[in-house]
C-alpha cells in the first residue's frame, strides 16, 4: 500500500499504521495485519454516471426486443438511442423523488 503526503506530494510505500482505539489508547500495527474498511458516507450519486448505465441496458433490452414475436424486427438506431434515454430518465426522477 502506498500513500502520499500531502504538504511534499511524496509518495511512499506504508509499512505500519498507528491507529486510536475508542478508548484513545494508540496501537501500531503492519499492514499486512489490517483491513482498510471505507466508512465515508458522504458518496454522493453520480446521476450522470447512473443516467449512462440505466440508458445502456435499456438499449440493450430494446435491441433484444426483434427476438419476440410480434415485435417490429427493424430497428432505427435514432429512435431506440431516445428511447433508452427516456426510460433512464424517467427511472431517475423517479428514483430521486424517493
């Protein structure tokens, strides 16, 4: 594992940590003894990023459909494009009114 420091930008390899237990008491460890678990919980959602994922598998399923009797087997690429859009869309505001 490597870290950087902040006020130099140097960049080295992290061979012990010191942590603070609960009851203020200091414990120096290996970090091969360790797991880093990730405890922020200010992500924020990247509804951009989402809007790209949502739109993609919708596409892929609206593609999909000339596989189903009964469906119109030609596709406009235009128009499925839109319509994948749409429906990411419309599943984001519906998600974000929740």
């Amino acid at each position: 594992m490597k870290a950087k420091i902040i006020s130099t930008g140097e960049i080295l390899k992290v061979g012990y940590i010191t942590m603070l237990r609960d009851d203020d008491s200091l414990y120096n460890a290996s970090v091969h003894d360790i797991e880093i678990i990730d405890d922020s919980t200010d992500k924020a959602i990247d509804w951009e990023q989402r809007r790209y994922e949502i739109a993609k598998d919708a596409l892929a399923g609206i593609i999909s459909e000339e596989s189903i009797p009964g469906t119109d087997p030609f596709h406009y690429i235009d128009k499925d494009v839109s319509r994948a859009i749409e429906y990411a869309d419309e599943l984001i505001k519906h998600l974000k009114s929740k």
